[in-house]
C-alpha cells in the first residue's frame, strides 16, 4: 500500500484528492484545521487518517505534522501541499497580515512540508504535487499577495524538481482555474452571487464554457503520483479550459 500525505484535505480539491488517492490504494493522512470535516471526511474509510494542524503557524508546526503522519504510516510516497486561501484585495488595500497569512499557508507552510518530507520520499523514490493556480502563472486582478503566493510556489516546485530529480523524487504543479469549491462559492457571496449564477458566470468567462471539477484535479494529481508520469518533473500544469492558452 502506497501513502500519502494531503494538506487542505477537509474541503474543495483536498477533499477530493484524498478520495481519489484512497481509492487508487493510497493510505492517506489528511490534513486541515476543521477536525469535524476531516473525521466526516474519514467515516467508514480507514484508508483515510485525519490529522488536524495550523499551517499557518510556522516551521515547527509544519515538521509536527510530518512527525505524526510518519508514525501512522509506514513510508511516504505523496506530498500534496493542496491547502490554500484566497484574500480579495489588490496591493494597496492588502493588510500586512493578510500578506503574511496567505504567503504562510500558500508557500512557506509547502516548502517546510516539503522539506521534512524529502528524507522520507527519497526512501521510496516519491513525488510532490503542488496545487498552484493559473494565478500563478498569470496575473489576476485584486489578488496580489494571491498571486505573488501561487508565482511563488510554480518556482518553487520547479527548483525542488531540478535539485532532486536525480534522487527519483518528482516534483510537480497543478494550475486550476475555478473550481467548483467552498473558496469560489465564498468569492460568488461577494460577488452577489448565488452558487449556480457564479457556476454560470465564471464558467462563462473560461474558453470550455464551465469551471473545472474538484474530481477532475484529483485525477490529474492521481496521474502526476502514477509511475505512468516517471518522466513528468518540474512542470506546472494548467486545468482551467483553456483560460491560460
Ligand atoms: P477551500 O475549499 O477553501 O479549501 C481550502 C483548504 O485549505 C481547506 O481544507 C482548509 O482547511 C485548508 N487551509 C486553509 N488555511 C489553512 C491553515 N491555516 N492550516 C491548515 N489548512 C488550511 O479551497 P479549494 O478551492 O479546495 O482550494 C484548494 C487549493 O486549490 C488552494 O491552494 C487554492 O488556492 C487552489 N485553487 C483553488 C481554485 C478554485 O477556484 N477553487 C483555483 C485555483 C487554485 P480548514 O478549512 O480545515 O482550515
């Protein structure tokens, strides 16, 4: 049996890929604050270990997490640094702690994941995906730290690649456009938006004509872990219909 670890695991794309993983014969810690959605998350799935921690909080919070994940499984072969937020706000209206909160969570709390799972993942010759955005291969207005976050994190992924491709570890981006979760649902309500009208609208707006599924992510996520993707390292792939073409 494969394991994985999954941050952002108690809603959206995380909810999704730990389902998706624990289907494909992944054992997986699932990671969040929200203890309650991650044990809903976990019922009746004894593939699926949820762990509750704060990536907000720092480097040792970051290497805890590790350390309890390593002792519920027996190996490492998945790093999904999925957990994200999103503050609405361009440069000039951004608050400093909003600034530190979302490099925090989007970037600093991946590279420190990131780094307390290389010793494991070079035993297994494991992989890492990163859920970016196609913010962060192109601009979005109103989301500086947002997108400074997402740019930061496409490099970041493609440096870990090239440093450690040559120890079998393969790391990799995912690059949504809007997805069907609770953060978009959240950015309709300001938008005066019902769930269905911003499904309608922001789907409008991409080339396919509808926003991507949480599931759809997954299986790109499951395919970049699969030994079919061993010659697939340091890319940052685009899932959003087309917006970045
Ligand atoms: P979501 O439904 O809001 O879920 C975000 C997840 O991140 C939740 O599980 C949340 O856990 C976790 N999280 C947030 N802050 C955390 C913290 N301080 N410590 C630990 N976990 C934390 O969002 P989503 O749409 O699924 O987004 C997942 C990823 O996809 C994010 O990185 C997002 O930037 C990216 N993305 C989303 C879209 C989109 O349109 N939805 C587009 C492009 C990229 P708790 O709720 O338990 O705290």
């Amino acid at each position: 049996m494969k394991n994985a670890i999954v941050t952002g695991g108690s809603s959206g794309i995380g909810h999704a890929i730990c389902l998706a993983l624990a289907d494909a014969g992944y054992r997986v810690v699932a990671s969040g604050r929200d203890e309650a959605r991650l044990e809903a998350l976990a019922q009746g799935r004894p593939d699926i270990l949820p762990l509750a921690a704060d990536l907000a909080a720092g480097e040792e919070a970051c290497e805890a997490l590790v350390r309890a994940a390593m002792q519920r499984l027996d190996g490492l072969d998945l790093l999904v640094n999925n957990a994200g937020i999103y503050v609405r706000a361009d440069a000039g209206s951004t608050r400093g702690e909003d600034w530190r909160r979302t490099m925090a969570v989007n970037l600093d709390a991946a590279f420190y994941l990131s780094r307390a799972c290389l010793p494991h993942l070079r035993k297994t010759r494991g992989a890492i995906v990163n859920i970016a955005s196609d913010w962060g291969l192109k601009a979005g207005r109103r989301a500086a730290a947002y997108c400074a976050s997402k740019g930061g994190l496409v490099l970041l992924t493609r440096a870990m690649a090239l440093d450690h491709a040559a120890e079998g570890i393969r790391i990799n981006a995912v690059c949504p456009g809007d997805v069907d979760t609770p953060m978009l649902v959240k950015e309709a309500v300001k938008d005066g938006l019902s769930h269905n009208e911003a499904l309608a609208r922001y789907g409008a707006d991409s080339p396919s004509g509808r926003v991507t599924r949480p599931e759809e992510v997954a299986a790109l996520v499951c395919y970049l872990a699969a030994p079919e993707a061993a010659q697939i390292t340091g890319t940052a792939i685009p899932i959003d219909g087309g917006n970045t073409a």
